[in-house]
C-alpha cells in the first residue's frame, strides 16, 4: 500500500464525519424554512424535489472526496477573487477552508434551486441563500483570512490599527466608505459642466447649460434624472458626462436637479414629483426658448416620472414633447428582475402604513438596500478592505456618487410600490389616476428610443424593452453591455462594450425574439442615440448668450446649484 492511500485510509472517517455532517445540517437547515403566509397559523416546512436533491448529494459527496484528497496534498483548488491572493496559495490550511466554503456554498444554492415552491418563493430563498453565503465567506474575518494576517505581520500591525480607524470612521459616517470621499466635492471635480440654475421650487432646481457650439438645434433638451439619485450621474467628468456630450453635439440642454427631501417635504406624493416636478420643468423650458414643443430624456425612475408626465399632458389635450428617450426605464413593471423578492402585499401594507400618510424613506436605506443587491462586490468586499487590510479605497468618481445618497418623501414611496412594482397598474389603460387624469400610454403617439442594459440588475433589459409592447409611437430600441450605469455611462471617446441594434424596425413580443434579428456594434451607444435626437431638433439656430430668459427666469446661481449639494 503507497503511502498516499494509507494517508487517505486514515482519514477517510474524518471526511465522512466532516462532509456527511455538513450535508445532513444544510437539509435540515432548508427542511426547516417556513413558507407559510404572513399571519397563518401553522408553519409551512419547505420541500425538496427528492430527485434533485438526490444528485446534488452524490455530486456534493464526490466534489468532497477530491477536494480532501486535494487538502491532503495541500494544493487545494481555489477559484474565486476574494482568495486569490499570495496569502492564501501560500496557506494550504486557508486554502482549503477557502475551498470548502465554496463548496458548500454551490450547495446551498442548488439546495434553494431543488425547493418545490413557486418562482417568486425559490427567488426569496436563492437571495438569502445568497446573503447568508456571501456574509459568512472566511475572507470577511481576520481569524480567516490569510492575505489580512499576511499584511498584518508585515506592517507590524499597523494594517489592523488603520484598519480601526476605518471602522471608526464610517460608523461616524453612517455608511461603508467605497471611495475616498474626501477627494470629490460636487461642483468642483464632479458636476463641472457650466450652466446656471434658471428656476426653482420646493422640489427640483432646473439648470441650463452653456453652449459649446455657435449654434443649437431649435427644439431644446430637457434631462430628467431619478429622484431616487442625484443628477450628477449624467455628469461626473468632462470625459464621460452625457450632459456635456448632448452640449457638445449643439442642444440647448436643460436638466432637473431634484432637492433632497427633508422633513419640509415629508408629505409629497407621486402626483406632486410629476406635476410640479416634470411637467412645471417641461412648461418653464418652453417659457425661457419659446419653443412649441422640447425634446425629453428620462433616466431610471426619472423615466417612468417622464412617462407619467406626458401621458397626464396627453389626457389633457398638451402635446408639448416632440420625442422621448427612456433609458434603463421600467414603464411595464412585469419583469422588475431582483427587487421583486421585496415586493409582496404585506410589505407594501407595511410601508404604507408606516409612511404612506408623511415621513421619510431615508437614503441610507436605499443605498444599503441597492448595495446588498451585490453583497460581494458592494459591500464586502470594502470591508475586508477598509476594516481587515487596513485600505484606503482608492478615488473613484461613479462610486462617490453612489454613496452620496438621496432621502424619498413616504407618500411618493409607499404609492410608487403599490401601484407599480406590486399591481402594474401603469400598462393598464384608465386604471391609474394621476394629477386627476386616467392614465393611458396608448396616447402617447410620440417617437420614443429605448435603452436597456444586458446586465442590469435592477431594471432588466427584458424590462425595459418591454416600453416597446406598450409605447404606440415610432420606435428605437438599442440595447447596450454592462450594467444598469456602466452600460450607460459609456462615451464613445472610450471605445468601450458594444450595443445591439435592429434596423428592419420590427419589434416582436419578447427581446429574445428581438434579439434574433439584431446585430452586435462596438463601441457606445451615444452616437447612434444622437443621430436620432438630432433628427427630431429641428433646424439649429444662433446659440443664446446668456442664461434663461429675463425678467421672470434670470440665473439663480452657478451650476450645479445648491440643491444638490444637500446631503441625506
């Protein structure tokens, strides 16, 4: 007998004891999930397709038995990021913790998927599988993790005191640091393009742009940004600012600057954010150019507000927008991809109740609630290291702004969660009242472009490729690679990703069927974006020379204003 089958002889009984344990208490552990209704009185215990769970076992056992033998030769695989360091290649005891880990966790996973339960139920499980999983990885504490011990010896703890000073920090914050906030100041490195503020109310500052160009088209350009973020998204560098793009390419650009929402405003509701917010920021834009009709863009929740809008000018008999684009937009709320395991009625019930009559969803709720979407890359990963490895997390502009968060009126929330996320009621023609007018996108004749992300988590491309079912005008839909920012914060100067377009016009039921005709381009998006909006201008003019249009809207102060420097 070699020498390596006595080693594995002799530890044989440890690998059943280990594994077949381990095996036994994920069952129990999924056999003890309760699925029963909010308020039923008897548990409901989940069930486990047997044939699944049959293959899983045997497939689980055999991935066991090689990665024991892989320990005891002390070259256990690895593969994945967060154990990618020396330290851990080094640590064979690491290592295989490391490994273990994984495997355990590519188990549980199939574990939520062998779960007899409807779509939405499996979802919720495979999400708290997820965070589970992704919270108890060994990188995420220094007993564990190899790379931070590492870097603790070498710096003679000073890693694991810099580290305190992290933690420390960011308790004091509120938030874990992504970036190092001290190196961005809104208007100074983000949010540089020139302009002026030109009108405001209680909810939004509308800022005009200063052109870059001797002539401008004579339709000018409204940007409508969400409410649920801060504009400068569409604006952090001169390199990547879509703002800055759309002056550049000769349109007179106006853009809403929501304020961020305090106790003042507690009690605003969705029919406020789109009477006094698109539609007032639609009327003053035609007020200071004297144009008969603007063209429009809205962004995320910013689109669907757009939407509202123009269906509540349509019902009225205003027709004042030429075109529309909707980027990254739910407007059919069928597919809202992950967020969906939140949206049930009892949660609704529940954020009605709490806020629906006043209050406050606070933005670091939502941040937290948008970063937990991606725990490893999100969350995680930051504090492993800012906390463990004691790290500066270096300047990075889009992080900063994502960070820096936005508060939402109760009213405005709780009403958004009923009546699309929860009913879909928007897709519904005469269902939804808004600003007292039945809303009915089949009179919105308008030419629209649509853009979706193929990665985008939180509006998924299906979804928003779904506006093409319900939106009658002339359309466009391009699709774009990555996700729901990077896909669309992607200037051509870069020659990044690439976008799919199909050019006979057709638009069957579903993007897969979309897809099939469609084909592949490299680079951004924008230019095929800007041929299309410079195509419903109109004729260009002599750029202004100043800002707004005396006397009634003269400059408030320089860009980007003081609304959205207000923090949450």
């Amino acid at each position: 007998m070699s020498s390596e089958e006595s080693i594995w002889d002799q530890s044989a009984q440890q690998f059943q004891q280990i594994f077949g344990q381990g095996w036994a208490q994920a069952v129990q552990s999924f056999q003890k999930i309760d699925l029963a209704a909010p308020g039923a009185a008897t548990p409901a215990p989940v069930q486990l397709s047997p044939a699944k769970l049959q293959t899983l076992q045997q497939q689980y056992l055999e991935e066991a038995k090689a990665l024991w033998a892989q320990g005891l030769q002390g070259k256990p695989e690895v593969k994945d990021k967060r154990f990618a360091g020396e330290g851990w290649a080094a640590n064979p005891v690491a290592a295989f913790s490391a490994a273990a880990y994984l495997l355990n966790a590519r188990t549980l996973m199939g574990l939520a998927d062998a779960v007899e339960a409807d779509e939405k139920t499996r979802a919720r499980i495979r999400f708290g599988v997820e965070q589970w999983m992704a919270a108890m990885a060994p990188s995420n504490f220094l007993a564990f993790n190899a790379e931070a011990q590492k870097k603790a010896i070498e710096t003679k703890g000073e890693s694991i005191a810099k580290g305190m000073q992290n933690l420390l920090h960011d308790l004091k914050q509120g938030h874990v640091s992504m970036t190092d906030e001290s190196l961005f100041e809104v208007g100074r490195n983000v949010a540089t393009t020139e302009g002026a503020v030109v009108f405001e109310n209680e909810l939004f500052q509308l800022l005009e742009y200063k052109p870059l160009t001797a002539k401008v088209y004579e339709r000018p350009f409204l940007l409508v940004p969400p409410c649920i973020n801060k504009f400068y998204i569409l604006d952090l560098q001169p390199e990547n600012s879509l703002i800055r793009y759309a002056v550049s390419e000769g349109h007179r650009t106006f853009v809403v600057s929501w304020r961020n929402p305090d106790d003042a405003l507690a009690k605003k509701t969705w029919d406020n954010y789109v009477e006094d917010g698109a539609m007032a920021a639609i009327d003053v834009v035609q007020n200071i150019t004297g144009a008969d009709q603007i063209n429009a863009l809205g962004f995320c929740v910013g689109g669907t507000i757009l939407s509202n809008a123009l269906a509540v000018l349509a019902a009225r008999g205003d027709e004042p927008v030429a075109s529309a684009t909707f980027l990254t937009t739910l407007i059919d709320f069928t597919d809202t991809g992950i967020l969906d395991v939140f949206i049930d009625e009892a949660f609704v019930k529940y954020r009605e109740m709490e806020m629906g009559n006043g209050g406050m969803m606070k933005g670091q709720d939502l941040a937290s609630t948008f970063s937990f979407l991606r725990p490893n890359d999100l969350v995680w990963n930051y504090v492993v290291g800012n906390y463990l490895k004691g790290e500066t997390p270096p300047p990075f502009d889009l992080l900063y702004w994502n960070s820096d968060s936005t508060n939402l009126p109760g009213p405005f929330y709780a009403w958004y969660l009923r009546n699309f996320y929860l009913e879909n009621s928007l897709v519904q023609p005469g269902k939804l009242t808004v600003c007292g007018e039945k809303m009915d996108l089949g009179q919105l004749t308008l030419p629209t472009y649509i853009y979706g992300s193929r990665e985008d988590h939180i509006v998924p491309a299906t979804a928003a490729y779904a506006s093409t079912q319900v939106l009658p005008g002339k359309k466009r839909f391009v699709m774009g690679a990555s996700g729901h920012i990077a896909g669309v914060i992607n200037p051509p100067a870069k020659g990044k990703r690439s976008h799919w377009i199909r050019a006979d016009g057709k638009f069957p039921g579903t993007l897969d069927q979309w897809l099939q005709g469609a084909a592949e381009h490299p680079g951004s998006w924008w230019t095929d974006w800007s041929g299309w909006l410079k195509g419903h201008a109109g004729k260009q003019i002599a750029a202004p020379k100043g800002y707004g249009k005396a006397p009634k809207f003269k400059a408030i102060e320089p860009a980007p204003g003081r609304y959205v420097k207000q923090k949450a």
